[in-house]
C-alpha cells in the first residue's frame, strides 16, 4: 500500500537548505521551499500534500521558579493558507511563507 511505502516517500520530498527572512512592504516573513524530487521524473505525484510549522523555543521563567525547557509554537503560514488546510502542490517548487508579526513565535 502507499502507506507502507512512506520511508521511500520520505527521501524524495526537499526542503531548502537555507531559510530566509525578507522584508516587504515593511513587513518580515520567514520563507523556505520544499519540492517533490519523485514528481519530475516518476508518475508517483503526491495528490494532496498538507504543510504545518512550529517553531521550538527553549525559555525561562523570570521569577526564578522552574525552567521551561522547550516549548512548541505553532507558526501560521500566509501561503499556503493553513485556513485553507495548508495544501501543497509539490510537482512544483512552492515557497511557504509565514508573517512574522506581534503573535509570531519569532517576534
């Protein structure tokens, strides 16, 4: 089945290796591509690929109580729109951007 094959999947998908933060219209994103390397050559596109990011944060609390290791924060995407579900086409190169703003993780 496609699922007992997802190792095999696993290898074919590409990130970038660098991320960027850019400046546009006086607004910072936080942007990377990902690819499907399989979808060039093979017949064995991905149908409906879905994106999700979080940023891991290693804090403290300031009132000197216990430390807060790591903590997980989920990082909204403007495109692909993760209201929409996040949907890639991966046959594609496709940028996934997040808005860097007051409730962003990296802010």
């Amino acid at each position: 089945t496609k699922i007992a094959r997802s190792k095999q999947r696993s290898v074919r998908i590409v990130f970038s290796n660098k991320a960027c933060i850019r400046q546009i219209r006086n607004r910072y994103y936080f942007m990377f591509q990902t690819f499907d390397r399989s979808s060039s050559v093979s017949h064995n596109q991905l149908i409906e690929a879905h994106v999700r990011c979080y940023a891991i944060k290693h804090e403290t609390t300031g009132d000197g109580g216990e430390p807060i290791f790591f903590q997980q924060c989920v990082m909204r995407l403007s495109q692909p729109n993760d209201e929409l579900g996040g949907t890639l086409m991966m046959a594609l190169p496709t940028l996934v951007v997040h808005r860097i703003d007051q409730w962003s993780p990296l802010c």
